[in-house]
C-alpha cells in the first residue's frame, strides 16, 4: 500500500462497531463475531488518496469508521460522481467486487478517512461457514442499490433547486464537509447553478430566522 494508507490492527472499538451493524441488519453468533475480530483489519486514508482506481479489481468490502468517500468515473476531463458515502456505511466496487470485472469507477477519500476492511477471500468462507452472513451481506448490497436508485431519482427531478433541497434532506450536513464542485456533479447540474441555489437558500434562510 502507499504510504498515504496506513494498515494496522483494528480497535475493539471499531470492531464492535461494525459488528453491531451487522446486528442491525440481522442477528450474527458469537462465532462470527470472533472469526471477525481475527480476520478484519483496518486502514487509515489521507486526503483526496484513491482506495481504488478504474479499470482495478476490488478485492475488499469496507466499513466507513471516519471520514466521507465518493465514487467517479472519468470522461475525458470531466469526472462524474456516482455517489458520495460517509460514517456507518459501506463501501465497495460491485462492478469490480470478487475480480471478475475491472471496476468501472474510481473511489477515494474526500476527508481522511478510517476504514475496516474484509477480504473477498474470508467473505466467501463466510458464506458457507455462517449461514446469517448470507442475509447480512444480501441487505448490504441492498442498501448500495437503493444509494443507486437515489441518485437516478435525482436526476429525473426537475430543477436544480428541487435537487439541492432532497440532498440537504437527505443528507444533512454534508454539504458543509463536500466541496461544492462535486456536490453539483453528483447532483448533475453545474457549479454555477448550485453555488446560485445554494446562496440563495442561504439568504431565505437568514431572513426567516430574523
């Protein structure tokens, strides 16, 4: 790895963490749990480092612990962001998961960022050896088609003020740790226009609370 990604040993903490989000979705036994702690690991991204380029294959699912990702492809010099992804969720390349494929996408580090890692490998140990990770993993990949199927709402909306006002519900907060040109890639309209709505809100905003 580049020394921009530190591995180490993951923290009780951390582990505890994702396993209770693993708990969230479906109840795992105590197997698991210490099968888990043995085999996972953890990584710590700088700043704007690639966890994984385009035309790579991914041979990990992560756990976001800290910080804020997003998922772009490349189009000559314009980058379009599939989705951007923080805190207690999950992260991977499904078009490049298991290395049959290369990913179609590129995938780095807004914010430093704090990840707990499993291997393809113990994934699909798992599969036979505990039957529940079955069903976890299922409501996983579930959960990122449905971040799919958000961002292809976003794009049929109408307007770009329409836009701007599901992201903040959607998503409250992150617009102040994401720069805006991204924001209004993953939106599909131009910087211009979300700076624009964005100030305008802004102003409506302060108006109403004075």
């Amino acid at each position: 790895m580049p020394d921009t990604i530190i591995a180490r040993q993951p923290s009780t903490a951390s582990i505890n963490k994702v396993l209770d989000r693993f708990k969230q979705l479906y109840p795992v036994s105590e197997a698991f749990k210490k099968d888990f702690s043995e085999h996972a690991f953890e990584i710590e991204v700088a700043k704007n480092v690639m966890l994984l380029k385009e035309g790579d294959y991914c041979h990990h699912v992560f756990f976001i612990q800290q910080g804020v990702l997003r998922a772009f492809s490349q189009r000559g010099k314009k980058e379009i962001i599939t989705w951007i992804i923080l805190e207690n969720s999950f992260a991977t390349s499904i078009s490049g998961l298991y290395g049959i494929k290369p990913a179609r996408e590129n995938i780095q580090a807004i914010e430093p960022a704090i990840l707990t890692g499993i291997s393809f490998e113990t994934l699909q140990r798992w599969y036979v050896d505990y039957p529940e990770i079955n069903i976890v993993m299922r409501k996983i990949f579930e959960i990122y088609y449905q971040g799919a199927e958000e961002r292809a709402f976003i794009s049929r909306m109408g307007n770009a003020m329409e836009k701007y006002k599901y992201f903040n519900d959607q998503w409250p907060g992150l617009m102040n740790r994401v720069p805006l040109a991204y924001i209004a890639s993953f939106l599909g309209i131009r910087l211009e226009t979300l700076s624009r709505v964005r100030k305008k809100q802004l102003t409506l905003h302060k108006e109403s609370a004075s």
